[in-house]
C-alpha cells in the first residue's frame, strides 16, 4: 500500500495501478477517495491550492 495521497482538481479520477488491476473510477465529491484494490488515495484539491502550491 502506498503512503502518498495524490491530489487532483477532479471530482473523478481514475486509477490501474499502471495495469496491474482492473481499471476503477474512484469519485471525490467527497473530497477524498480510495482503491478498492491497491489503496491509493486520491484527495480533490481546488485550482486555487494547487496554484499557490507550484508558485
């Protein structure tokens, strides 16, 4: 299982593990989400954030 969290101004993300798994679409209206079957963590960021953040 992976420790970093990737963030993304989406609301729906999607994730293979590079096509070691199916191909599952995780949904963070929430604000945050996780892998059915590697773990991987996704958070929704705003655009605003991710600006300030390359900056």
């Amino acid at each position: 299982m992976r420790n970093t969290i990737i963030k993304s101004t989406e609301e729906v993300v999607s994730c293979s593990d590079n096509g070691q798994h199916p191909l599952v679409y995780i949904n963070l209206k929430a604000g945050s989400g996780q892998c059915q079957y590697c773990g991987q963590k996704f958070s929704k960021t705003s655009k605003a954030t991710n600006e300030a953040l390359a900056a």
